[in-house]
C-alpha cells in the first residue's frame, strides 16, 4: 500500500472587516511520477472552502453558490487555468522529488525513550 503525502502553502491573506480570505496550493503524492502526484487550490472565505482548482480535473469546482460563481468565471479565463495546470509540474514536482527523496534516503534505528 502506497503512502500518501502532501505539501501545504498558505500562498496570501487579505484581512477586511474581520472576514479572512486566502488559498491553499496543496501537493498530494504517493511517488514522485508526475502522473501520480495532485496539485490542489483551494480558496476559502470567512473560514468556509468556497471553490478549489483539481489538476485531476483540470478545472475549478464551486462549493457554495458564491464559490460556483467563481469557478465558472475562472474556468473561464484559459490563460490562468493553464498556470495552474502547469504548476503541477512547475511547483509540485520540484517539492515533491526534494521531500520523497529526503523520507527515502533516511535510515537507521528508532529511538524510543519512555519516561514517566
């Protein structure tokens, strides 16, 4: 059975009148092959994930009326999808190899201390 991980990015925030809004760019993988890894945006408002990006789908999906809204008007804009596409490859992959590399090269002993 395969690991799966990921690599989160809190990318920006914007503060107005006590509500929040910011994106996560998320990176889930189980091997460092391009095809198996997932590259994910979600944007989220007043705490609530209103629409997210799925480089599985290659496209934004709504979540909330408001968030539907959006992901119609960035699906839209083809230029953006495309960014966005491309980072999985751009982003993810770069990250993905340094951190699957990095668990798989370690090796040795646990160490397990017990104290009470």
């Amino acid at each position: 059975m395969s690991q799966l991980s990921s690599n989160k990015v809190l990318f920006w925030f914007c503060f107005s009148d006590g509500f929040e809004n910011y994106q996560v760019d998320l990176c889930e993988f189980t091997s460092p092959d391009l095809k198996d890894i997932e590259f994910s945006r979600s944007l989220v408002y007043n705490k609530k994930e209103f629409c997210r990006f799925s480089s599985s789908l290659g496209k934004f999906v709504g979540y909330t009326e408001w968030g539907i809204y959006q992901a119609n008007y960035f699906n839209n804009l083809t230029g953006y999808i495309q960014g966005l596409r491309a980072d999985k490859e751009r982003y993810c992959l770069n990250h993905v190899g340094i951190a699957y590399s990095a668990v798989l090269t370690k090796s040795g002993e646990c160490l397990c201390l017990i104290s009470s």
